[in-house]
C-alpha cells in the first residue's frame, strides 16, 4: 500500500451496538482524531446488533462487527480492495483473555482483514483514548471511570504502566454501577416485602416495574441479564430524595465510583494527571463522584473530549502512521542495485 492509501478503522464493539469511523491516515484531507475526536468523519456507521463475543460468540460477533466495518468503509468512499491492508483498531469485552480474543481474531482474519494490522483491546482502553487523547511526545497520565451497565476505571501512567481496576461482571463486581444499582434495588424491594424494611417509594416503583410479589421478582431476577438490572437503576437515582433506602444506594455507588478512580489513580502518583467519566451512572452521579475524590484527584476532572470509537479510530491511526513511516524509512535505506 502506498502512502497515498493508508487507511485506519476504529470499531467499538458493544453488547448491543457497534460503531466504526473509517477515514484515511495521511495525506490530503485526513481525519485528525487528536485535534478533533468529537467530530465523526464522512465514513461512520453504527449497528443495532451485538458485536461483543460474550453476548454472542466469537463467529457471530465477527460477522456483526465486519457488517459495520464494511457500512463506514462504503460511506468513506473508500477502495473497495483496500479493506484487507488497512489498520484496524476493534474494543470489545473480554479480549484481554486469550479464550476470547484468539477465536475472534480467528474469525476477523478468516473475514478478510490483515491479522498483522488488527489490533483487539478491551472496551475501556479505547474508551480512554478517545475521552483524553494525547498528541505526539504527550505523556502525562490520564484515567477513565467507566460506569453504565458495568464500572471500571482504567490509567495510562504516562509511562509503560497500564491499570485496570474492577471490571469483573456483575455477579462477582461492577460495584456502583447499573446493573449493581439494580441488583441492590431488587434485593431491598424483597427486603421490603418480607416486612424486614420499610415499603418505600422504591421498592413500590420496582414491583411495578418487575411485578407485585416475591416470586415474580426472583422468577424474573433469575434469568435477568445485566442489562436489565441496569433498566432499574434509573428508579434508584429517582427516588433518592425521597426514600431512605434508595439515599443509601445512591451514596454506596458514589463511594464504589470513587474508591475505583482513587485506586487506579494511585501508581499514577507524581505524574500530571486528566480524568474523566463516561457512561449513564458516572455522568449522573458526576458532580457527587468528584465531591468524593481527593481534592488534588478532583481537579483533575474534566469533560471526555470524544466517544471510544475515536480512541479506536486513533489507535489505528497512529500505527498506520506509524507503519508507514517504518517502510519509508526501509525505502530509502535500501542498498543500491549492483550495475557491475
């Protein structure tokens, strides 16, 4: 591929969505995702379908994320035979392990990208580079919380040190987070109905929601999927005010919110530090988050610039300049042709 032809892809593989931006890496009208990683390029798409292996399996969540590749390569115009040479940056859950990430990258290969320029990172990590993207030479430390469905906070130290706290599910962790929220709002409605706490505005709005007795809310806890669980968590942040138990829910998500900032913030210490939040629980819940970080943490607080597909549109990016300019390099490095 010439210079001229470097082409990047950034996909954030969800659940139940996926996103990709496809633009060019170099030359003439270039996509820059450092100076302007809100600002989706000509060659965007999204897909209501699950991309993430857990929800679906490796093969599935292929195809899905090969559909909405192949959607925002069509918009950018792009050449139809350089798919197969183009960098390609994908976020999904789970890849940080081998039994995830190896079938998946299996199939992406099989689908017809370069398994020498496809890169598979964890959800948060792309997450982080599109809220507090870095130019070149930039290497202050920057930490993300995430907390919607799940809750992770995940740090660049600036160095070569990467941290990664919580993130384990909602049956074993995700403490503070929607699904949390929603588990601790059913527990307190069956709480209520055995007369063991009092049946606040709370757990009447969760009857309502999941049925009026015991056996229909456990009838539908047990079978629930994180998601739904975080569809309640909304009821707790409503009726906070007003309901004693629903206060306390409220107060225990903030003080998980920020234990998982301040831990992941911790090997950061010394280093210039950005943080932000993302996710419906952390923007909710932002202002009393950072109420309960240390002050020197809390006034590292500052919007996201832009959504994790552009962290992973940057990602590409930059090893597609990256690549480009290693095979320069070689060209002009290249032993002259013997004449005699």
């Amino acid at each position: 591929m010439s210079a001229a032809r470097a082409w990047a892809v950034g996909v954030d593989g969800g659940g139940t969505r996926g996103r990709a931006w496809v633009a060019r890496a170099d030359g003439d009208g270039a996509f820059d995702a450092h100076l302007d990683t809100g600002r989706a390029p000509a060659g965007a798409a999204e897909i209501d379908e699950a991309c993430n292996p857990y929800a679906v399996g490796a093969e599935a969540a292929a195809d899905a994320l090969m559909r909405v590749v192949r959607s925002a390569w069509a918009r950018a115009d792009a050449p139809a035979d350089a798919l197969a040479e183009a960098y390609v940056t994908i976020g999904v859950a789970g890849v940080e392990r081998a039994a995830e990430r190896e079938p998946l990258f299996a199939a992406l290969i099989a689908a017809g990208l370069a398994g020498d320029r496809l890169e598979l990172l964890g959800d948060p990590w792309i997450a982080l580079e599109g809220a507090l993207p870095q130019g070149p030479g930039e290497r202050d430390a920057r930490l993300l919380l995430v907390a919607g469905t799940g809750s992770v906070a995940v740090a660049s130290c600036g160095d070569d040190r990467r941290v990664r706290v919580g993130g384990w599910g909602s049956r074993v962790g995700d403490e503070g987070s929607g699904a949390w929220l929603g588990i601790e709002a059913a527990r307190a409605t069956l709480r209520a109905i055995d007369g063991r706490d009092p049946d606040g505005p709370l757990a009447r709005a969760v009857r309502a929601a999941w049925g009026d007795s015991a056996d229909d809310i456990v009838g539908r806890a047990r079978s629930a999927p994180p998601s739904a669980f975080a569809a309640l968590a909304p009821l707790v942040l409503e009726h906070a005010d007003r309901d004693p138990q629903a206060a306390a829910l409220r107060a225990r998500s903030v003080s998980a919110l920020a234990e998982l900032v301040t831990t992941a913030a911790a090997p950061c210490a010394g280093r210039p530090l950005a943080v932000a939040f993302t996710g419906g629980v952390a923007n909710a819940l932002a202002d009393d988050i950072q109420t309960a970080l240390a002050p020197a943490i809390a006034a590292c607080v500052r919007p996201p610039a832009g959504p994790p597909v552009a962290g992973a549109w940057r990602l590409a990016h930059l090893r597609a300049q990256a690549g480009q300019a290693g095979r320069a390099a070689q060209g002009a490095h290249a032993a002259p042709a013997d004449d005699a």
